[in-house]
C-alpha cells in the first residue's frame, strides 16, 4: 500500500513540473506570436527553444515515473 502511494505521490509531482515546464512553453509561444511578422528569425528561435521545453519535459516525466533518472 505505501509503494502504492509513494509512486502517485511521485506522479503528481512529476505532473506538477511537467505542468510548470508546459506553461513556460506556452508563454513562449505567446510571446512568438505577439513578435512582428517582420522578425522571422527571431520567431522561429523562440519557437525552436518552445519545442525543446516541450519535449524536455515529457522526456523528464516520463523517465522519472518509471523509476529512473534522466
């Protein structure tokens, strides 16, 4: 029983940080959006450095709930 709460407890946790790393993703967008069209190096910058938040954190998670560490 206690293994069984140990590893939602490790889960929600692991859900929180994914959820924070997300959001940060998120606002990058956002910000990309908010660029001038006329800046395209720029926007695909930030873009580049969103999709590495992303996959960075599902990577994380995932590896950290099934027992390892990245």
């Amino acid at each position: 029983m206690k293994d069984i709460i140990a590893l939602t407890n490790r889960f929600l946790v692991e859900l929180c940080k994914l959820f924070i790393f997300v959001s940060l993703g998120l606002l990058l967008i956002i910000l990309m959006y908010s660029l001038c069209v006329s800046e395209f190096h720029i926007v695909l910058k930030l873009f580049g450095v969103a999709i590495f938040i992303y996959c960075f954190a599902l990577w994380t998670t995932v590896v950290r709930i099934f027992g390892g560490e990245p």
